[in-house]
C-alpha cells in the first residue's frame, strides 16, 4: 500500500506504518529525548518560544504537501516521510542494473551503505548547530523565518537518516544515531565528519553562500542518493530533495537581494565605480568584491565536499548499485561504465591539464561538474540584477584549482583564474581573493537586527513575494517577550 498522507496524530508523525512497527517505534521513541535535548542546546539560540510562521509537511504528494502556521520551535512536528514506493522499481545501474531494487540491505553492502547514511546524517545537525546564533542579527523576520525553516528541516533530515539507521542497521545502527547527537560542528574533541561543516556561519551574508551552495552540494548527494538501489534511502532522499529547494531558494534569492541592494543603492548616489570600495561601504551596503570574495571561499569549501576526483570508493558505491549519478535515469548510455572513460582536471607536472581516466573512478569529478553546471546558472542570474542596474560589474565562479583541501590541486595554491602561484604570491594576494578579517569586521558591522515586520536591514532588498502569499508586513515570527 502506497502511504501519501501524515498521520499527525502520532507522537513521531510519519507515513510508514510506525505503529506496526514495534522494534522501530521503540527505538526511536528512546532517541527521541536526546534530539530534543540537541535542539535545545544546540538550535536557534533566544528563540526557542518564539511563534514562528512555518511549513509541515503534510503528505508528500508533490502537489500540496505543505500546511503553514505558528509554531513553537522545539514543538515542530518532526517526522519520517519516504516518497511512495514504485513496486516495479529496478536498481537503475552498475551490477546489478536491472534487478529488483532491494527493499533490505544486501549483507556484503551493509558496511558501504551504513557509512554513506551516517555522513550524510551528520550533516543535517551540523548545519543548524553553524547556524544558531544567526536569529540575533537576522535583516528582517521574513529572514529569520526562512532561517528557522531551513533548521527545522534539517532537522527532519536528521530524523531520515535517523529512520534508516534504527531501521535497518540494527545495534550499530541505533549506536551511530546516538553519534550523531554527540558530535558537534567546529568542536576539536569530536568534530563534525565533513570539513565544510565545521566552519563557522558568522553572519547573513555567509548564510545564504551556505544555502547556495553548501545546501547545493547536499542536493547533488541527496540526487545521486535518490538514484540508489537501495529503495529505502531512494525513497527518502527523493522527499528531502523537495524540501532541499527551498534552502537553495533562501540562499539565491539571499544573495541576490543582497546585491539588487548594493547596486541600487550605488546607482541612486551616483558612485559608478564597483572598486571604490570604501564609498560604496559607507552606503550601508556590501560592496560587490567583497561578494566574490564570499563566494570564492563558500564555492571552495563546497568543492571539497565532493572528495578526491578520482576514488575508487566512489567506482565500488556505483558498480555495487548504492549510490548513481545526478539523474542517472536520464543520461542515455550503459549505465555500468565499465568501458567508458571521463576527462579529469588534474596537476600533470606543473601544469593543470585534462586526462581521460576510468569513468567509474571519476564519478566524484562527474558529479562536481555537473554541481558547478549548477551553481553557474545561479551566478548567471546575479549578472543579470548587475546589468539590469547599470553597474559595470560581474560575478564568476573561481577556479576548482582555487583554494583547496581534497584532492589533486590541495598542495598547489592557485588565482581564482587558476594561474598557479608561489607560497609567497598566494600569500601576498589571499586577501584579494578570500574575505579578509577587515572585510568581516565590516560585514559584521552591518549586522544589525530588523524585527519591525515589514522593515529590512539596509544592506538587503526586501523579496518579491512573501512565504505562502502572505503581505509584505507580514509578522513571520513573533518573538516572546
Ligand atoms: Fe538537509
Ligand atoms: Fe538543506
């Protein structure tokens, strides 16, 4: 039987039949506690009693699966929603394509399998512990309503893999979910598993490069999850990918309301240069190089996400059918990649050049071109705010040479052209290319709360559209006294 609709009358709200489900139930009903405790320790800070205009989810029937209202954070109602189920579903590539797509886990992929839930798990509760002083400073309450929604579903991702983990995976199932309230973002002891994840978010701007592209980077995993021949995790990635757009529309528009304000406001003035960058700042705004700056950093930390461009982990989680390619349904070709190959950028001597390798080892390369595909169209859109202006200015995405940690261009240091510099060249110029402490004392500047419904900080355009329709003096959030 297909499960579409929520049962919210339910302590853990879910559409998998949870109450026949005794072992589960009751494994989550003890995990449930300690993620409390987690989101009251470590989610938005000051606003735990605040009344915030939010979506649940409600079926998760494309069409209309979201219902709106005040709720008080740590009383949100998360739950375990999978996409339906398609009985005639066949693991759609490697091996085993063809099969029928396994509703248990194969014993000799328990391993692979757990590892790739359990990074992915960690992610979602490392985002919201980056993210929790960010309600302090938010531009507007339409802001700080997207933040808290971006965390209260997050924290639903958490729940997902949580389910999977306690479903299928047994005692060392139920024991990585206990790790996964344990660790915390930035800690030295017991860190967050992922680099980008231990960063801090110390401000707005810094949160909408985030949702841009961090959040994005979690929507290529999340599709090639999505792919997997493992039904469950299939099904669950597909429904936490229709939330995932909204984060990625809180980030695009963030940063495009961002720059539509600096531009405005340098055309109403008359200052025509984009460099001059000490006038622009004293207009209130973020001048546009120091957004390339934030966009270089955020785009190369997102980079690393991906993991080195040639892994053969990466050949042994496609060939074994766990884990595909963006949209590997509609790319037209064997789908088993055993004779094919895939041209990666890579240091060859001193040069940085394209070398034709295995298409199976190079599908995290695969996958991070098919990211930065994405995240161009969005950079694009920024360009044309710009244009429509009148200022002379644009936006572009960095080298993937630029400033990294994994894989092949981490020991080399690199221009955001992808000229390749010397030790003492890089560190001469960082500050041209990657936020300065001066340029985030001056961001930090502008961090000054708006919670006048209706009213936004000078720094940012206020949207075109408020959430579910509402007008423009619409009280998002209505904070306790
Ligand atoms: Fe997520
Ligand atoms: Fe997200």
């Amino acid at each position: 039987m297909d499960l579409i609709n929520v049962d919210y009358r339910e302590k853990i709200p879910n559409n998998v039949n949870l109450t026949e489900d005794r072992r589960v139930l009751k494994a989550l009903e003890g995990w449930h506690p300690g993620y409390l405790d987690w989101w009251k320790d470590m989610g938005p800070e000051g606003f735990q009693e605040a009344m915030v205009y939010l979506r649940t989810a409600v079926s998760v029937d494309p069409k209309g699966w979201a219902k709106f209202d005040y709720v008080k954070m740590p009383e949100y109602r998360w739950g375990i929603l999978l996409a339906p189920q398609d009985e005639n579903r066949t693991v759609p590539f490697g091996k085993h394509k063809g099969e029928p797509a396994w509703q248990e886990i194969p014993g000799e992929y328990r391993a692979m399998l757990r590892r790739l839930v359990v990074i992915q798990g960690d992610t979602e509760p490392a985002s919201v512990e980056q993210q929790r002083y960010l309600g302090k400073t938010a531009p507007s309450l339409y802001d700080m309503r997207n933040l808290f929604q971006v965390n209260v579903e997050e924290g639903r991702h958490l729940w997902a893999m949580v389910y999977l983990l306690h479903k299928y995976f047994g005692r060392d199932g139920r024991e990585e979910a206990d790790e996964l309230l344990r660790r915390r973002s930035g800690s030295t002891d017991s860190p967050r598993m992922l680099g980008a994840f231990n960063e801090a978010t110390p401000d707005w701007l810094s949160f909408f490069m985030f949702t841009f592209f961090t959040d994005r980077d979690g929507k290529m995993q999340l599709e090639s999850l999505a792919q997997s021949g493992f039904d469950p995790l299939s099904r669950t990635c597909r429904f936490m990918l229709t939330e995932e757009a909204h984060h990625m529309f809180v980030g695009e528009t963030g940063i495009g309301r961002t720059v539509q304000r600096t531009c405005e406001a340098m055309k109403k003035v008359g200052v025509e240069d984009p460099h001059a960058i000490d006038k622009v700042r004293a207009l209130g705004v973020v001048d546009l190089p120091t957004i390339q700056k934030k966009l270089n950093l955020h785009y190369s930390l997102s980079l690393d996400l991906f993991g080195s461009e040639v892994s053969t982990n990466a050949a042994n989680a496609y060939n074994s059918g766990i884990k595909g390619r963006f949209r590997e349904t509609a790319i037209d070709d064997d789908h088993r990649l055993e004779n094919s190959t895939y041209p990666v950028l890579k240091m060859v001597g001193n040069e940085i050049k394209n070398v034709d390798e295995p298409a199976l080892t190079a599908l995290n390369m695969r996958l991070r071109d098919d990211y930065t595909r994405d995240c161009a169209k969005g950079i694009e859109r920024f360009n044309k705010i710009i244009e429509r202006s009148g200022v002379k200015f644009r936006l572009a995405l960095p080298h993937v040479a630029f400033h990294r940690q994994i894989g092949e261009f981490k020991n080399v240091e690199a221009t955001p052209a992808g000229v390749l510099l010397d030790t003492a060249s890089w560190n001469r110029e960082r500050d041209n290319y990657l936020p300065s402490s001066a340029d985030g004392d001056f961001i930090a500047s502008l961090m000054k709360p708006v919670t006048e419904p209706g009213q936004f900080a000078s720094w940012i355009s206020p949207p075109k559209v408020g959430i579910d329709n509402r007008p423009g003096d619409f009280e998002y959030v209505m904070i306790a006294a």
